[in-house]
C-alpha cells in the first residue's frame, strides 16, 4: 500500500466449518496472492466463496490451517492492526446514517476525515463523483441508515469509496460491483486499477470481465479448489 509496507496474503491448507455445523464448507484450500497481485475468486453459489474471503478480517477463524498476512497467521495482529491493512468490502454495502465524507471516512478515527479533498478522490475513483455531486448538499448530503435513500449501485460505489479512502495493503472485494452496470463498473475497475497498483486485491466477481483482467483466477467447488491459473491457462 501506499504506507510502503507489504500485504501478501496466504492460504496454507485451510478447512473451515461454521461454529456448531458438521460439514465443512472449505477443504484444504492453498493460495498465495502477492503485493501487488489481483487474485479473483470464482465458482458457483455457495461454493465457499464469501466464506474463504470472511477468514481474513477474522469474522471467523479457521477450523484448521493458516491464513497469513506477509507469513503472519492473522491471529497473531492485534484487531486494530489487522483492520488497518485491509480494505474489506462486502456484498452488501454498509452505509450508516450520516453524510457522504462521514460514510467515505467511517473508521479513519477522525485522522483524515477533515481532508474533503481526500474524500472527493476517493469517491471520483468510485465513479461517485456525478451522482454526489448532483445533490443538492454534495459531500455533505445526508445518507439514511442503510444507505435507503440512495440506489443499490450508488450505495456500492460509496463503499468501495471508503476502502479506497482507506488506502490498505489489501483489499477485498466480495462481489462489490454487482449492482453497477456494464460500463460503469469497467470505467470504477480501470481507475481502481490505477489507485491500487502496490495493492493486493482479492476479489469475488461474476463478470467475465473482471475475472479475465486478474492476475490469477482460483476457481472453487463445493469448498475445494479446483484450479488456479490465469485466464488463458484455465
Ligand atoms: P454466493 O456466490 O452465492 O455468494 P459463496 O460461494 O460466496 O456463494 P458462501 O456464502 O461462502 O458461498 O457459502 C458457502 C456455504 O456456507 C453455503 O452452503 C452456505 O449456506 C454456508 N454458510 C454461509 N454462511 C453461513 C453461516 N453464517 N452459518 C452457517 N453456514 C453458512
């Protein structure tokens, strides 16, 4: 990131159950994604996905192998600093009552939440700029709680705003730009691409174009991987 540290993530022959449950729902997964690297995620609903991705944040830990973070099992960061390398966007976006720059700058800990100019980038990169800026308060617009006021992709591109804010080592997309149509979502992707070059990204994405401009593709099934490899060689 831009903080000149590093950010590989890695998978070392990783199962996870959810607490209580008996079946599995990753076996045995290994990868590696470099600094710098764009690794997307793909496979059928329910194959494990969202589930592999939550191990990294520790929304759940895993039932038995390593998830590691520049060769560091993510249980040994303290929460705070292990919130701090990542850029973690979800499926759903999380927006909270408020104005545009205090949901951009959510968890910046008041640090750059003064610096407008930061916010605007942020969310001109998110290709947000057009629809902030044609409200009537702007950067200062209110946005209800969960965001109802404003439309699916609008809500989408504010989140991807605030991890881009963020500026982390690592960023995680889980099928973030779903609500986005085609062109916008290629135009956000290209500028993303720009912005998070030091970056590490994983991402979870259906279109065929995402998937084809990542680095490496791992393909899951039923919890297992199946293939890794660019798009060519897949
Ligand atoms: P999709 O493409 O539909 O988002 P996915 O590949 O991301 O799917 P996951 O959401 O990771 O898949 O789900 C994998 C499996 O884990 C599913 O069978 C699902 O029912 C189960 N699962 C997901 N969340 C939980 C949970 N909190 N508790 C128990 N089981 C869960």
């Amino acid at each position: 990131g831009k903080n000149g540290l590093s950010g590989e993530v890695e998978f070392r022959n990783v199962s996870f159950k959810y607490p209580d449950a008996a079946e599995y729902i990753l076996r045995n997964v290994s990868f590696t994604a470099s600094k710098g690297e764009t690794v997307a995620f793909i496979g059928s609903t329910g194959s494990g996905k969202s589930t592999l991705l939550n191990l990294i944040p520790r929304y759940y830990d895993a039932t038995e192998g390593e998830v590691l973070i520049d060769g560091v099992n993510v249980k040994n960061y303290t929460q705070q600093s292990l919130r701090n390398k990542l850029g973690y966007v979800s499926q759903k976006a999380v927006l909270f009552s408020g104005t545009v720059i205090s949901n951009v700058a959510y968890g910046d800990n008041g640090k750059k939440s003064s610096d407008g100019a930061a916010v605007k980038k942020a969310v001109e990169i998110s290709q947000g700029k057009e629809f902030v800026e044609k409200m009537e308060d702007q950067y200062s617009a209110a946005i209800a709680q969960g965001g109802t006021n404003i439309s699916g992709g609008q809500k989408q591109r504010l989140s991807i705003a605030r991890a881009v804010f963020k500026q982390p080592e690592i960023y995680i997309f889980d099928d973030s730009f779903s609500a986005l149509d085609y062109k916008t979502d290629r135009v956000l992707r290209s500028e993303l691409k720009k912005e998070t070059r030091d970056a590490t990204t994983l991402i979870v994405a259906q279109r065929i174009g995402t998937i084809k401009e990542a680095d490496r593709i791992v393909v899951l099934e039923e919890g297992e991987v199946v293939g890794i490899g660019t798009h060519r060689e897949l």
